[in-house]
C-alpha cells in the first residue's frame, strides 16, 4: 500500500473518490466535500485545512480518509474545549489537531472510505501510522474521528479512544403514512401534534417540498438568507457561503430537499435536507419572524411525511433537540474516536470518558421513558 496526502479534493478523481462511496451517503462524495472547498467554506483560513489521505494498491484507489488540520474546534458538534482549556493551562498548544469528519455535518457516515473486498483493519492501522508518524514531527496534538458509522466505530474501538453522545432520531417501524405513525402515541401526545399541525394552517401557512432539480435561483437566495439568519441571530456568522449550496445544486440536486413555507405569497422559513439510499438527513433551517409550531412542521413534519412516502427508514434530523422526544423521535447512541498523542493527558482523558459515559447512559435511559408510545 501507498498512502499520498492531498491538500484538495481536485488532486483525486471523482470517479475513483465516490467508487467507494456507499449507501448514497450524501456528505462524503467528491462533490460535496470539493463544494466546501471551492466555496470558500472550508481553508486555511476558516480554520479547516485539507490534508486528506489517499490509499493506493498499485495504481488503484482502494481507500481514502477525509482529514483535515483544525486550528479550533468549531463546527464540529463533539465539544473538546475543556481538553484545550487544559492543554493551555499546563503550557502546551492543543491546536493545531487532526479532525476526520465531515465539517458542519454531525451525521454518522463513512469516515473511512474502502473498497468493497479491502482489508479495511489494515488500511484503517496504516492510515493511524501515518498520522502518527506526521504528529510526532509536526507538534500535532491530537486526531479525532467524528461521527463514524457503527461499523466503523466497532473498527477503531482497539486503537482509539470512544466518546459516547446521544442524538434522536426517528425510524420507519412500517407505518403507512403519518396518521398510521400517530396511532403509536398516546391519546395525549396525537393529540398536541395535530393540534401543531393545525395550527400552522391556521396562521394562513402553507408548505411545498422542491427536490434540487427544481429550485429556482430565487428560492436559493431565499433559502440562505433564512439559513443566515438562524446564525445571525445568535451573533454568529454562518458556517456555509451562498456558493456552497448553489454547486451542490449543479453537482447533485438528487439528493436535496428544500421545504419552503409560505403565507399571503411571501416565503417565511425554509429546511434544507439530504437524501441518502434510506435515510433522510435534515441539515439546515432558518426564518424571520416566529409562527407558532412552523419550526416542528417544516423541520419534522414534513420530513417524516416524505420518508413515509418514499419508503425511507430513518430520519436522522441533526445534534440535539430534546424537543423531538415527544415527536416520536428516539435517543441513540453516536459516538468519536480520539487518539491524543501526549501520554498523560491521554490517560486523564480516558478516565474523563468512563465517568462521561455513565451519565450519557443515564440521559439515554431517561429520554426513553420519555417517547410518546403507548
């Protein structure tokens, strides 16, 4: 095997790159992760450095790592702030680290890509050297796995360490639409979601679902503004540029959703999510004003009611959110990976990870009572 590092994603071939690709997961192709590069949304300069791995037999691509240098820990949904706290209060530098991920995407998917075949332990351990051997020479702290798949996870159990977080998501149990899904819950709980749902018809609020071929400019640039907005108002500047979203829409609409909401013919908010073979990954969502229950139908509602219709098993509707246990949506386990090449503060944060995980498998256990089943 041959292991070449590249600074962008134009120094791999598409074909190659999304030949290893699987599920249709829509964050890991060559276009998405080149989008973020050619768009500016991810540099040097945002703090997010391309340095991915490639892994050759001969001439033939047989693996590949997202990667990249990280000078901070934003955008990244798996808080590691209190280790550089720690880090800088004993005098050494944290930053820069390694992060395999995805940027802005906590979705669990591939972070290793492999051919179908390959000896995925023997690549996974040679790409771990390599990084090693470039930490070691370079200062670099650390390397953190984000959001692998649950295979993947089980992969990298031995080498690295595991942290457990919790997201909720919703599952297809063979409902036939979304009255069949409600008949589920308790009286109660059926109840208070058709009562959202009516509630939003009767602020004179009407929804349309565009899939990526069919969103027009304008509605585009409705969309980001909306999604803008949702930053700008935590006193924030937004993760993604305009360009982003707009090559995504000429390099694979297929796999895009848009959910506009509409009253008196103006657009009043907008949610962007992905499609993969079976899951539907909710992303992005933005308004101006408040409308009583508009975020639950635009970001769930209508999500749940196109997995219904399309016959997808999961809805994986991003971090946090203890508001979706009510709606159905239930606690599972995601995890990272770490390796910290410091000695000492690998043991601290090992202990820290095994306290950690005790109360994460209380949290887990408590929201489950909480779902709205009968």
């Amino acid at each position: 095997m041959i292991i070449k590092q590249i600074n962008s994603m134009t120094e791999v071939d598409a074909v190659c790159w999304n030949g290893l690709v699987q599920d249709k997961d829509p964050f890991v192709p060559h276009e998405f992760l080149l989008a973020l590069e050619q768009s500016g949304s991810v540099c040097r300069e945002t703090g997010w450095t391309p340095q991915h791995l490639l892994v050759f037999e001969q001439q033939e691509l047989i693996g590949a790592m997202p990667l990249y240098l990280k000078t901070h820990s934003r955008g990244e949904y798996v808080f590691d702030q209190q280790w550089a706290d720690a880090y800088y209060q004993s005098g050494r530098d944290y930053y820069p680290k390694w992060v395999n991920a995805i940027p802005f995407t906590p979705c669990s998917g591939q972070r290793f890509l492999l051919k179908n075949g390959a000896d995925q332990a023997t690549i996974i351990s040679a790409c771990f050297e390599h990084i090693k051997q470039l930490s070691e020479l370079n200062n670099i702290s650390s390397l953190h796995c984000l959001f692998p798949s649950p295979t993947q996870t089980n992969l990298l159990a031995d080498q690295l360490l595991l942290r457990e977080g919790i997201q909720f998501q919703w599952f297809n149990h063979g409902y036939t639409d979304f009255a069949d899904y409600l008949q589920t819950f308790t009286s109660r709980q059926r109840k208070k979601i058709n009562k959202e749902r009516r509630k939003v018809q009767e602020q004179g609020i009407s929804l349309d679902r565009v899939s990526g071929l069919d969103i027009s400019e304008q509605q585009w640039q409705v969309f980001f503004a909306f999604y803008e907005m949702t930053y700008l108002k935590r006193g924030q500047s937004a993760y993604l540029t305009i360009e982003f979203f707009q090559q995504l829409a000429q390099t694979m609409p297929e796999q895009i959703l848009l959910v506009l909401a509409r009253k008196d013919n103006r657009y009043v908010g907008a949610a962007l999510s992905f499609i993969g073979a079976q899951t539907l990954y909710g992303r992005y969502w933005g308004c101006y004003d408040e409308y009583h229950s508009l975020h639950f139908e635009t970001c769930y509602y209508q999500g749940l009611e196109y997995c219904l219709e399309h016959g997808l098993q999961r809805f994986d509707s991003g971090a946090q959110g203890e508001h979706k246990i009510s709606r159905g949506f239930e606690p599972i386990s995601t995890y990272s990976a770490h390796w910290i090449q410091n000695s000492h503060f690998a043991k601290l944060i090992a202990d820290f990870l095994q306290r950690e995980q005790e109360l994460i498998q209380e949290y887990k256990q408590d929201c489950t009572r909480q779902l709205p089943f009968k």
